[in-house]
C-alpha cells in the first residue's frame, strides 16, 4: 500500500539526532484545535523531541473592545452560531500530551521585546533546534535567539497580499479568490522572516469568516512537520534553498487591521438587504452537469485551438453526468463518466459506446455502492488487463478495480492507498508507473497534490522527493488523465476557485524523473466561451475525439 503523506513526514531515514522542539502556548489547557492535531503529529514522528512548553505566566492584559469596533465583536458572536463541526480554533486540554513535558512561564507584558535573562539562559541549555509558536500574539521575536533555527509560526494570510488581521476575514470581505496560510521562520541571523512554505486555499463565498477559515486551517496542519522533516532529513541549508521567493506586497492597504464600525455596514447592510430582497422568490437551484464532445484535429490545448464544435449531452431527467474518460477497446469507442442521481445524492459509474457518427448508447452501469459516492473514473490498461481508479472519496481509500468482463463487470483488486484523496490519475513514462493524487482531509479543498513512482501498478510506491507538486487551489488537482503530446506530457488540472471545478489549465511537463518534477501552465480554459456556463473541470481526448463537462446553474425541478 502507498505510504500517506503525513505517514512519510512522520519517519526520518536520516541518523542525525532528534531535533528539540520548544512549543510556546498560550496555555497548554486552551491549545487550538488545529495546534494540537500539529503537536500529535511532533509527538507520533520518530526524529522529534518536544523538551519544553513555554507558556506566559498568568493571562496577558486582554486589549479593550473599543467602540470603533463594537459591530465586528458582535458580528463574530453572530458567526460563532455557523461554526462547522470540528472547529480548528476550538479550545484543546493538552495536559495529557504534555504531561512529561517540562514548562517554563515568563511574566511579560505586551508587545515588550525583552525577556529576563534567566529565562533565556533556561532554554538555551535546552539545546533547542526550533521554537514553534502557536498564538501568543506578537512579540515573541527576541526568543529567537533561543533555538538553533529560530522562531517557527503559521501566519494564516499570505504576506504577498494581507498583511495584519483578522485572519482570512478581509480576503472574504475584499472577495479575494484565495486565501493563503505560511510557515514563516524568524532566525538568528535573518532580519526579515524566511518562509518556509505557502499554501493556498479557496476563499469561500460565505459571510461567515469561521467558515471561510476552516479550510485554510486544517489544510496547513501539516507544513510543520514537513519542514521539520527536511530539517532533519536534509538541513537547514535545504530549507533555505527551497524558500518560498520574497515577492513584493501588493495589497490595497498598508496593513490590515479589526474592521471598524463602518467598513462593517458598509459591508454587511448591501449584502443582507439584497439577500432579504430576494428570499421570498428564492428557488432551489443546482449546479447541472453535462458532457460535451468534438472532433477536431487541432487539440483543446494547443494555443491556436478554439473552443467551437462542442455538442452538449443532455443527461436523463434526475441525473447529471460528469468526470468524461475515453476508452478504445477491440476497435469500438468508450465513455466512462460519473452518472449522478439527484433523488439519491450519489454518483456511479456509468459508461456508452460512442458511434463514428458521435451518438451515444444507452448509459450501463459499471461501478455502483449504495454506501460509497464514486467519480472520476480514471479508466486505463496494464498489459492485457484494463483497470480503473475512481474517485471514493467517503469511502476514505483509493482503490484499483479490475475489469473482469469488459465493460461493465469490475471486481476490487487492492487498495491502493488509504485516506481521503481525490481524482488519483497515474500514467507510465520512461519505464516507470506514476501516480498523482490529491489529498482532500478534512475535505475537499484542504488540498495538496502528491506525486509517487513504482515499477508496477500493485508493486511498491516511492514517495518523489519533489512533494508536494502543489499546495495552490488554482492548479492542484488534475482534471483528466496525463497524455503524450508531441514528444512531452500534458497535466490536465482544475482550479478550485473562485468555485469548484471553474477551470482547467493545460501544464506542460518539463522535467519528470525520481529525482525531480517540473511543470509550466500553456493554457487555461475558463467557462465563460459558453453562454450560461459556471464550471469546467474534466478534459480528455482519444484521437481526435474530445470531451469535456461544464456545469450551469438550473431551477432543481427542471432537472427531475
């Protein structure tokens, strides 16, 4: 079975001694949610030793709740109501996971830069390699100077575009189509903090900041032990290498700070008054999605190709049809393609034969589980054997599926890897299988694309050491299979935003081997060539046969 990412980053092959790791806590009894996930990874890794908790002693001054901001303290109250389960910020007791761990208070004050000497003379003889700091505000530079590597900390926006706070709430209010999440480190020697890592999620389309930080939060619970994983694996010198490039601040403000009592109404009353405007002739919509095919001799992706001569399929009434995937079996064209049942919510597999005149044949149902949602049905041959990956999300694996009669008779073959991963895609190159998948934990969204090479499809899989491909919303889960163009792959992926599935852009592959990936955007196709159409996310092609699918919003009952 494939080794999950957060397994691999847990175990270091290297011999070099643990790293000592230092946690600066608010209080070890209020940890956020998301903090201790991260510090139950530190603590199941087998090259970390976590020495000692640094904690303020006693609760620093809490800042007043002046008036200018009266109406963003009642706002989040308010949102406090929308909070999805399992919220990253909610409070954690980590005595428990503690509890051997020594901890050291400091009496401090706001934003005072200086610490007693003792304090300072206390953790140097920790021999620390890296404080990591969750919350505690600002001010906290000067213990740098404590551990070897400096200060680690998440900083939940990117530095590129929003500077300051509240976290994720002004790339909703300013409806920016990300929202970014660095590991930024603040050492000895640098003046400036180093980032180490950048991530980028969708900013959702929500008045609720708690929602729009969900993501965001639980989807960069594993840059830490990453880094803290080439760290120790390859050094320091490697991270500094690999930094993420300074790039100059482009924000419309100088820095962003709590928003004052006017920028709240003039945020919230025209979207509320045009909400409440149009509730009483509210109608339950859906996004529809169809199939639509070509046959052209110029490819989709080719810059001089247009987006003309596709036919739209329309699916039976209740059902939407998605994913496109084609086969060529004994001479005769196949479509495999996710058959969606609006009464029952969930997805299948279904296939149709496709005529040299382009007509389909009635749809058969290939892959069916009243208990699993199934899509993307990567559909592909090994030798004489035809097998199929498709996505299963809820079913918390991704599986092989071998076709026993063909086209519509498959029988499970292995799991291939276990967790929540979505829209897996593998090819062969250079006598090598590959695999591309994209993690999806808590869920969809909380995303980064990982990449792994074997000498057989059921053989053992290595982790690239190129991983993560990508840790960007816009470009990191593939939207059909990888093909040969010419003398060089093409990666088909899908962006996730401004909504899902908006996108598709066509990567030229530059460099693919063990030791290294590479890849460069040719071309992106958005939705708007077509009239009416919100989303396009699958593309693949066979010869000179084309397909793709698009979705629309539709009034629910004209579609069952």
């Amino acid at each position: 079975m494939i080794e999950a990412p957060r397994s691999h980053y847990r175990k270091s092959p290297s011999s070099s001694p643990a790293l000592r790791i230092g946690l600066l806590l608010e209080s070890v009894l209020t940890v956020p949610a998301y903090a201790a996930h991260i510090m139950r990874d530190l603590e199941a890794s087998n090259f970390i030793e976590i020495v000692v908790v640094v904690q303020p002693k006693g609760a620093i001054p809490a800042q007043a709740k002046f008036k200018p901001h009266f109406l963003y303290q009642w706002y989040l109250r308010l949102d406090a109501r929308m909070k999805l389960q399992n919220d990253p910020l909610a409070p954690v007791d980590c005595r428990d996971l503690l509890r051997s761990v020594e901890t050291v208070e400091v009496q401090r004050k706001n934003d005072e830069q200086e610490f007693p000497a003792d304090l300072m003379r206390n953790l140097r003889s920790k021999q620390l390699s890296v404080l990591i700091q969750f919350g505690c505000g600002s001010g906290y530079d000067a213990l740098r100077q404590a551990a070897e590597f400096g200060v680690w900390r998440l900083e939940h926006s990117d530095p590129e575009y929003y500077l300051g706070g509240p976290s994720h709430f002004w790339e909703m209010r300013e409806g920016s189509p990300v929202s970014g999440v660095v590991l930024e480190a603040i050492t000895k020697k640098q003046s400036e903090p180093l980032l180490l890592a950048k991530a980028l999620f969708a900013t959702e389309q929500t008045l609720s900041v708690s929602r729009n930080r969900y993501i965001p939060y639980w989807g960069s619970t594993d840059l830490i032990l990453q880094k803290l994983h080439e760290l120790h694996e390859f050094g320091w010198e490697y991270l500094r290498k690999s930094a993420v490039p300074h790039a100059t601040y482009k924000g419309t403000r100088d820095r962003y700070k709590t928003p004052r009592n006017a920028e709240m109404v003039n945020w919230l009353a025209p979207t509320v008054l045009k909400k409440a405007a149009a509730y009483p002739f509210r109608k339950p919509t859906v996004q529809h999605w169809r199939i639509a095919m070509r046959r052209s001799a110029v490819p989709f992706f080719e810059p001089q190709a247009d987006c003309s001569g596709f036919r739209w399929i329309e699916p039976p009434r209740g059902h939407a049809w998605a994913d496109p995937f084609l086969f060529e079996q004994e001479g005769r064209i196949w479509a495999f393609f996710e058959d969606y049942d609006y009464p029952t919510k969930r997805g299948s597999i279904a296939c149709a034969e496709i005529s040299g005149e382009g007509d389909w044949s009635s749809p058969m149902l290939c892959l069916d589980n009243p208990r699993s949602h199934y899509s993307y049905p990567h559909i592909f041959r090994d030798g004489s054997e035809i097998f199929m990956i498709p996505e299963s999300y809820d079913s918390n694996s991704v599986d092989l599926y071998r076709c026993k009669i063909f086209p519509t008779d498959w029988v499970h073959e292995t799991v291939l890897l276990q967790g929540r991963f979505v829209d897996t895609t593998v090819w062969q190159h250079d006598g090598l299988w590959w695999l591309a998948t994209t993690s999806a934990d808590p869920m969809p969204g909380a995303s980064a694309l990982w990449l792994y090479y074997s000498r057989s499809l059921t053989g053992e899989w290595t982790f690239h050491p190129s991983n993560p491909i990508s840790r960007d919303i816009r470009n990191n889960r593939g939207a059909g299979r990888v093909f040969r163009h010419q003398n060089g792959l093409i990666r088909p992926s899908q962006s996730g935003t401004p909504t899902y599935g908006y996108s598709i852009t066509f990567h030229e592959i530059t460099q693919l081997s063990v030791r290294g990936y590479a890849e460069r955007p040719v071309k992106t196709i958005t939705p708007e060539y077509w009239n009416g159409m919100a989303g396009v996310h699958t593309y693949n092609r066979l010869g000179d046969l084309e397909v793709i699918d698009g979705r629309s919003a539709r009034p629910l009952k004209s579609v069952l």
